[in-house]
C-alpha cells in the first residue's frame, strides 16, 4: 500500500498542498487555491494530469492560456512550462508521475 500523507502545507501566497495518495509510480496530490492566487510558470521532469475539481482558473501551459473550470482536465507533459492563477477560489487535483520526491520531503513551511 503506498504512502498516505494528509498534512496541508502552504506553498505559496493562497496556495495549499496535501497529498492524497503517494506510492511507487504516481502521487495524487491536492491544491486549494485563494481568488487570485498564483503557482508561476514552471516546469518539471514528471508527467502530470491536472482535474479541476472546484472553481475557475487561467492555466498556462507550453505558452498558451486557457480558462478552465470544474470537471476540466489538462495533461501536462514531462518538462512543459504550466502554470495557474485562480480567478476564483478552487480546488486542483494533480496526478504525478514518478511522484514528487520534492513534496515528500516538505515540511510545512512557506516556500
């Protein structure tokens, strides 16, 4: 059975992580948004599928914007640019994979 880790860590100004689920392969994690809160532009070596659950955002991805709101759902291929500002509250749930070795090794904390 993989990890379960159900602490809620502030990442950034608005935005909160908790992972749902982590295990050899994928990693479910949960992110809760402020109106207007802002992950920027990055990227990273993993394959990620993002499912809006709640609320409304502009999601960047590769150089591209796109509204986007719930039951929406964005794969997010390893090493492509994305980002997200919340044009209302929301909820994201992204999948991992590999997991995200980074966020297992979090301590609450503002980064």
């Amino acid at each position: 059975m993989g990890k379960n880790q159900k602490e809620v860590v502030a990442v950034l100004p608005g935005v909160t992580r908790e992972i749902l689920a982590s295990g050899k392969n994928i990693m479910v994690a949960k992110f809760s948004f402020a109106k207007g809160a802002e992950v920027p532009v990055h990227s990273h070596p993993h394959e990620q599928c993002s499912y809006i659950r709640e609320g409304s955002f502009t999601y960047t991805l590769n150089g591209q914007n796109s509204d986007v709101q719930a039951n929406d759902c964005m794969l997010v291929p390893p090493g492509t640019p994305h980002g997200a500002i919340a044009k209302e509250e929301g909820i994201i749930i992204d999948v991992f994979s590999p997991p995200r070795e980074d966020f297992l090794a979090t301590t609450s904390h503002e980064e």
